[in-house]
C-alpha cells in the first residue's frame, strides 16, 4: 500500500517537500494541513508595497493540489503530534495517522512585554492576516506615521514596503545599533546614516516603554523621553519556533526540532523542515536554525526525497541574509559575527559601501556586505562570494589578491574554480524541476522581440 | 568531480547550451553588444547578460554567462515561482510579470549571473534567446559556440588553471620584488 505522508505547515519547507515527494514517488498519498492557503512569507512585502496583489503570493490553490493529487486541509491546524501511535490531532477533533510526517509549522513573533501592545493599530506584520490588517489600518491614509519596533531583518523588510509606498517612518532598537544579528557596528552605522539621510527616524539604543492611545492615533514612549506620534505600529522584535504541537511528545527540540543530515528527528519517520527545523549548518559544528527562504527551500527538498525512500543527505545551509534596505543593499554569510576570524574590511562611508571578508586560514567563512542595489557589479559579486562559501573552496594565494583588491571578486572566483565545482552538484542527485504552479497561469518561457530576429538573421551561414 | 549533466528540454531532446572556447576570445565584446541589443534593445554592455571576462594582466578573456546548471538555484529559491524552463531550450528564464523584484535569485545563484534590470527592478538571466543565441551568432571568433550535450561546464577548468597559473606567477613576482 501507498504510503501516507502527512505535511504539516504551508510555507516554501512544506510546498517543496510536497512537490518533491511527488517528483520521486507517483503513488505516495499526501495530505497538507495548514491553517493560511499555501503562500511565500517572502512575497507578503511586495502585497504590502502595493506592487502585487494578495494571491500573487500564494504558491498553490485547488486546482494545483488536485493535479499533484494531494489532499489539503486549509484553515486548520494541528493540536498535537503522536509520535507512538503516528498520529496526529487536529483542533476540530479529528485524528490522522500517517507513515511519515512532516513538520514544517515555521515560527511565530514574539510579543514584547510592552504595555499598549494590544491595543488596536499595533501588531506584528507576519501573516497573510497580518498584511491585510496593516492594508485596512492604513486604506485612505495619504501618508501614514508607522513605528517600527526592531530593526532586525523582518523590521527592516517591512520597512522596505512601507518605504516604496513613502509612508512616514520611525525605527526603534533596543540595541545600540541597526540589525544586530546581521551586520556588525561599522556597517550598521553606515546603514543607518544611509535610512537618515532618506528621511527614515532611527532610534538605536533606547526601548519602548509604553504605547499609548491618543485619539485613535498611538504615542509611542521612549526610555530615553522621546515620544513618536504613530497611526500604526509595527512590532518585530524576534521570532519564535511553533513548537507547541510537540509538547511532551518526546521529540527531540532545542530552540527548534534538531533533526539530522536526512531532516529526520529521533523518530525517523517524522521529519522538519523550514524555520522550525535545527539542522546541519555548513560552517558551524552545532545544528542551527536558519530561519531564509533558501534553507527551506532546501530543508523541504531533502524531507521531500528522503520522505520518498530516497537517501539524500544535506551538507547543511549556508547562512545568508539579504535585504533590501530602502535601496542600500545589506547581506551577510557564514561566520559573518566570528571573532576569531581574520578579517579584511572596505569601509566607504560617504557612499555607504562595506565589504568585509572573514577568513580562517585561506578559506573564506564568513562576509558582509552592503551597496547600492541598484549596483549590479555587486549583486553578482554577492552571489560569486556565496559560490566561494558553499563550495568551501581554499582560496590559497587570492586570499592577498582580495587583500590589495578586494572589488575584484571574479578573478578570485575563476582562478580558484569555484564555478567548476558547482556545475555538476545537485541537492537531491538530479536536476532541479520547474514548480508548476504559477500565479495566474503564466508560465514563465523565453521571449525575444523583433530586434533577436532581425538580429541573428543578419549572419550568412 | 561530475561531469555536467544536462536537463533534458522537452522529451528527450538534449537541452541547448553555450560553449565557451577562451583561447578564441580576443576580448572584443561584440557579444555584450549584441546581449544588451536583442535583450534590453539597447546598445549598452552594463545590461548585457554574458559578460566578458577581462584578465588584461594575463591576456586571458572569456566570456561567461549563466550555465544552465541543474540545481539551478535561482529557479528553486525564487519565492513566487517567476523562475521555469524553457520548453524549446532546457534553459532557466525568468518571467518578468511574475517577478517580484526580491533579489534572491541573484545573490542564491552561485555563480553569479542573474542580474536585475535597474528600471524594472526585476531578475533577469540568459534565456538563449529562445534557442538562437546573438551573443554565438555575433562572434567573430566562434568563442561562444552553441552544443546540445553535456560539455558546457567543461571550458571552465582549462581557463580557470590558466587564470590561477598566470595570474598568480605574476603576482608572486611583484611580491617578491617588494
């Protein structure tokens, strides 16, 4: 008989794991429970900015499921997960067993303990729900005053979407700087003279003691006296693991469900992927959360083959975080925060460039990077030092060539044939397949326009 | 390491890819030209999707663009699936309605060449030209040679030697010289 794979969550972990138990198994029975329609947390910025609308982030619906004959259960959620009997009980009463599960129910944000942070116009900005909310908070404002609490990644995301809408924007951290578990002081710095000098408030150093109603409009207090007059305010001070399905369940967690090199847990069938997965990290000896799009992407794909009686094995996610920062582009890699690293740093204040390398030994472990977004030389040096990351390539004497140049990523990158190593790797063992699902039935394929034709026509054979 | 495997377009047809052969090129960028021309229908090299590599120290120039590889970690990391393959070509293209400008595809692609049209704010990458590419059929020097197989990784390793031995002998001199 088939087996049942039970898929809890709805974002990419578990739309990839699906996809993928599909790709290696025809017969396999499927079912996904999750309590939001299947969409990419990613895309919920640009609904938010007003460039898509809320479908558009989706990444499935009915017709989609039905072709890849799996069974959905939106709108619901899972109580409590029975790792003796390989059950599970959903909160309208009903109990499932499966052969293999899937845990993908990714993490939630915090509530600080802030007094006023229930009142109606503050909230996180997490969900689909949470969008919407924000849309209707804000539908008829011509320019509405938003306080940002947090300026860690998800803050600053957010912040980029109210930013394109040109809202009026305050930030406040608790820590003396701007992304404190992306970037170090010097770039942070930079980053937040950057969000200055583009009309953005920065309020580092200081927390909020109060959120008040004023009429319908909040007052924001601060510690340090300052109070910010606000119609919305945006909490985003941290992200925790949705772990409470498996209290008391024996499944093995730390902050998050530690699971192995297949993204199995201690019970082998049941597997998690995603934000609430802790699994291999490619530069650190203890499993880690990494809670990006491409982790679980990956994490998704690897449950998904392994779900599928494959045997594929995660070298462990490589940690990135990039972010579009009001147009100064901001990422870190790897060992980004080491101490005991060598380091090389370019710090241009007046253009806010920064690139720092990190490196142990001759191989590279870590970087930081922050530009213009727009700068496409960058972009692409960005995704060649992720090359040099992920294939943990010694980068012999060009580590002194990047010392004197350090703008010259690509000849580092060739000459250390980084590219060569990459051509042949696959994580599952074959060729990634297309998703099949697109909004609106678009079909992404090549277009050339009338100046190709004319164009190749001109070369006589 | 493996050799490079293909993704098969289509049913069973062999997926179509440049092949770059360095010791062809003479640096004379017609196909950054001719990219930018078809592509973006500008004459101008910074939106060029095959960029080429100058080593003028070493003499060495190749042009590189994306390899259509088969993890193809634009396509699995794009959140809105605004990345397929190309039917006709095997090859990775972006769908600009679909693209929402995150930027990932670009800095998850490791080697580098997915790039984003600056008025758009969208990804772009080598599409092949649908199967006849202009940046092949503009140079002069048969540098850039369309196959249909599983070569396209191979130029590579040859060049990046070249690139390593040169370069790096060279520098050697100049330290040893301070």
């Amino acid at each position: 008989m088939a087996k049942h794979n039970l898929i809890i969550g709805g974002g990419p972990a578990a739309t990839n794991a699906l996809e993928t138990i599909r790709e290696f198994d025809a017969d396999a029975a499927i079912t996904l429970i999750c309590d939001e329609p299947t969409h990419s947390r990613m895309a919920l910025p640009y609904w938010l900015a007003g460039k898509i609308p809320e479908k558009h982030t989706h990444t499935g619906d009915d017709a989609y499921f039905q072709k890849l004959n799996v069974t959905v259960r939106i709108g619901e959620r899972v109580d409590r997960v029975d790792p003796v009997k390989n059950s599970v009980m959903l909160s309208g009463g009903d109990t499932l067993n499966f052969d293999n599960l899937l845990i993908a129910t990714g993490s939630s944000p915090v509530s600080p303990p802030i007094p006023g942070k229930d009142l109606s116009g503050v909230q996180p900005m997490w969900s689909l729900a949470h969008t919407q909310s924000v849309l209707d908070a804000t539908a008829g404002m011509e320019k509405p005053r938003v306080v940002l609490v947090g300026a860690g990644f998800i803050g600053f995301i957010v912040l980029n979407a109210m930013f394109k809408r040109q809202w009026e924007l305050s930030v406040v951290e608790r820590e003396s700087q701007v992304l404190p578990r992306m970037l170090d002081a010097d770039a942070a710095a930079g980053v937040a003279d950057y969000l200055t000098s583009q009309g953005v408030g920065i309020h580092t150093g200081t927390s909020v003691t109060e959120i008040k109603d004023d009429g319908g409009a909040k007052l924001v207090q601060l510690e340090n006296g300052t109070s910010l007059p606000a119609d919305i305010v945006i909490l985003a001070t941290g992200i925790k693991t949705n772990l409470e399905l498996i209290d008391g369940s024996g499944i093995t967690t730390d902050q998050g469900i530690l699971v192995n090199d297949r993204m199995q847990s201690n019970f082998e069938n049941i597997y998690a992927a995603g934000d609430i997965a802790q699994g291999p990290d490619l530069y650190g000896d203890q499993n880690a959360i990494h809670a990006i799009q491409t982790t679980a992407v990956d994490h998704g794909r690897v449950a998904g083959a392994n779900m599928a009686g494959q045997d594929v094995r995660y070298p462990g996610s490589l940690l990135m975080n990039i972010a579009d920062v009001c147009g100064l582009q901001c990422a870190s890699f790897g060992n980004w925060n080491d101490p005991q690293a060598e380091v090389m740093t370019v710090n241009n204040t007046r253009q806010h460039i920064y690139r720092k390398f990190l490196w142990t030994e001759d191989q590279l472990t870590g970087a930081i990077f922050t530009g213009d977004a727009k700068d496409v030389g960058m972009l692409t040096d960005i995704g060649m030092i992720k090359g040099i990351l992920q294939t943990q390539t010694s980068l012999g004497n060009w580590k002194e060539y990047l010392r004197d140049n350090p703008f010259d990523v690509r000849r580092a990158y060739i000459g250390a044939g980084v590219a060569q190593k990459l051509v042949g790797t696959t994580l599952t063992g074959r060729p990634a397949r297309p998703r099949q699902f697109h909004f609106g039935g678009n079909k992404p394929a090549a277009s050339v326009g009338p100046a190709h034709t004319a164009f190749v026509s001109t070369k006589a054979d | 390491m493996r050799l490079f495997v293909c993704v098969n377009a289509g049913d069973n047809q062999m997926a179509k890819m440049l092949n770059i052969v360095p010791e062809k090129c003479t640096g004379c960028m017609q196909c950054e030209l001719a990219c930018s021309w078809v592509q973006t229908g500008t004459f101008q090299p910074s939106r060029s999707l095959i960029r080429v590599n100058v080593f003028d120290e070493e003499a060495s120039y190749a042009p590189y663009t994306c390899l259509q590889c088969d993890e193809a970690w634009c396509m699995t990391a794009c959140p809105v699936n605004a990345i397929g393959i190309d039917d006709a070509t095997g090859c990775k293209v972006v769908s600009e309605s679909l693209c929402v400008g995150c930027h990932l595809c670009t800095i998850a692609c490791p080697f580098g060449t997915v790039f984003t049209t600056p008025h758009t704010d969208t990804a772009t990458k080598c599409n092949l030209c649908g199967g006849d590419p202009a940046c092949a059929t503009t140079c002069p020097t048969d540098a850039i040679v369309v196959t249909e197989g599983d070569n396209a990784g191979d130029w590579f390793g040859l060049w990046a030697e070249k690139v390593e031995g040169n370069h790096l002998s060279a520098m050697d001199g100049t330290r040893s010289a301070n």
